[in-house]
C-alpha cells in the first residue's frame, strides 16, 4: 500500500507541484488549502503532513498544534520565512521538519522519504515486542523481562510462552500445545507441555510474583490471561 501524504497550502500552484512530483514517486496525495480542509482530512490517516507557514486564518503553526491533538504522524513545516525563531517556534508547535522555500525537488523528496522510512522503523520496533504489565516479550530476540527483570527461559519454554501471548482470548490445549511447539512427528508424550508450564510459572513469579500470566482451564487446557 502506498504511503500517504497530506498537503496543506494556500498556494494551488505549490500544491500541484508537490503533489505531482509525489505522486511521481507513487504516493498517493491529499491536498488542503486551508486549516479547515487539513483537519477534515485528517480521518483519512496520513502517513506524513507537508504544511505551509503562512495561510490566511488559521496560520500552520495553529494548525500543527491541532493535528498533534489526534496523529503522531511526521510533520514537515515548507515556508517562505527562515529565521532561527521561526524554525524553532514550528518544532516547538510539534514539527518534525522544517524546510525553507523554495527548496530543491531532490531534498524535498528526499526529507519525505526519511520520514517515512523511520516511521516504518519505529512501527516495525514497536511490533516486536508483546507487553502485558510489567512482562515484556521480545518476539524477534527472544527476550523476556518481568517487573523489568530479565527471565531466562529455555527455547522450548520461551516458544510455548509466545504462542499462548499470540493467542490471548484462546484455550490452547496440552495437546495442540505440543504439536504445535514440537512438531507432528515429535516422539514424546504431552505431559511435558504441563512441566514446561509448571517452570515457565515459577520463573515468572520469581521474577514478578505478582504475575499469573498463563491459567489453567481444567480439563480444557491453558489460556493467556494478562
């Protein structure tokens, strides 16, 4: 899906050239030419504001300020005025960016895709990790903290902790645990998955001793409850 990017100048003619060289690069564009529209677009969840300074009524440093009531999205301020304080007054509004008119097509395209590109970042960091309360699970570095201390599980025990966290609202039981962590054609018994359970328990507890993250559904099997 294409990222998307909010533009927001009085100017038509800034805007069509903005818009143009975006879409170019396979953006899809909303345009504003005022406060009013910008905030009515702003439902349509863009990924990234390009807004103008200096706009009759609301002026952009209002308007940033209202944006940042509802998105986190990166802001770049584009503006004809390039003193010290104004670029500082648009990042103390809740700017990302601030690039002075007229600016080159290369760096203006280019600042874009830097914003987007860490947003990415920071999303796909924010994905890694599973919290419930104080636990924390690093799903990609196979990590676990609870109340801020380090667990130590085994791989299999760290794998059945995961899977029962993905599957919060879910009863998984002791043999579908088993198949699933160690394979169909695993040469074993299921009452291991209860042993497994009994020291993931007491490894969190220790840690945490106000944790009671897996419950037991008897006679069912075992349920994410945190």
């Amino acid at each position: 899906m294409a990222d998307t990017v909010l533009l927001v100048d009085d100017e038509r003619d800034i805007v069509a050239f903005m818009r143009d060289a975006l879409e170019d690069e396979g953006y899809e564009v909303l345009c504003a030419y005022s406060g009013e529209e910008a905030l009515a677009l702003l439902p349509r969840k863009p990924g990234l504001v390009v807004l103008d300074v200096m706009m009759p009524g609301m002026d952009g440093y209002e308007l940033c300020e209202r944006i940042r009531e509802s998105a986190v999205c990166p802001i770049l301020f584009v503006s004809a005025r390039r003193t010290e304080e104004d670029r500082v007054r648009g990042l103390l509004a809740g700017g990302d960016d601030y690039l002075v008119k007229p600016f080159g097509l290369r760096e203006f395209k280019t600042r874009i895709y830097a914003h987007l590109r860490r947003e990415k970042r920071d999303r796909a960091a924010a994905d890694r990790y599973l919290r419930f309360g104080s636990l924390s699970i690093d799903a990609q570095g196979r990590e676990l903290t609870a109340g801020g201390v380090p667990v130590a599980l085994t791989a299999r025990e760290f794998d059945i902790l995961l899977l029962l966290a993905l599957h919060p609202s879910r009863v998984l039981g002791r043999e579908d645990i088993y198949e699933r962590i160690w394979g169909l054609e695993a040469d074993g018994d299921s009452a291991t998955v209860t042993e497994h359970i009994k020291k993931i328990r007491a490894k969190l507890n220790a840690a945490d001793p106000s944790l009671n993250a897996i419950e037991t559904v008897w006679g069912v099997g075992y349920k994410w409850r945190i």
